[in-house]
C-alpha cells in the first residue's frame, strides 16, 4: 500500500519536470510561471494532508495492513 503523501510528492516532481521543460524550450522566464500557483491560504491543506497521510501509514503499520508482516 503505498502512502497518499508520496502520490502527491509524485505529482509535484511531475510537474516541476514539465515546468522546467516548458521553461528551457520556451525561453520564457520563471516568474511567468510562478504566478500561476496559489497563495499561501493553501498551504495549511497541504499540511493537513501531510499529518494525515503520515498517520495512515502509522495506523496501517500498528495494525499489520502494510504488507511488512
């Protein structure tokens, strides 16, 4: 069972890769692209997410449902 914390950190680097093709290709500067991601009212989400998927991981591991065992 893989941890939902490392779909999203996946995601991210999926789309770093593509930001930075775009920006070597292109030309273009990075602020062009910066502009584009949210504010900080979502980094409180992100950090929830993270607690919580870290917690499912523990809870999986306490009850033996992580495939170690």
């Amino acid at each position: 069972m893989s941890s939902p914390w490392g779909r999203f950190l996946a995601l991210i680097a999926t789309m770093v890769f593509w930001s930075g093709l775009y920006i070597a290709v292109s030309g273009r500067p990075a602020h062009r692209l910066l502009n584009l991601l949210p504010g900080r009212y979502y980094l409180w989400p992100l950090l929830i997410f993270g607690v919580l998927a870290w917690a499912w991981k523990i809870w999986i591991h306490v009850r033996g449902r992580d495939g170690w065992g």
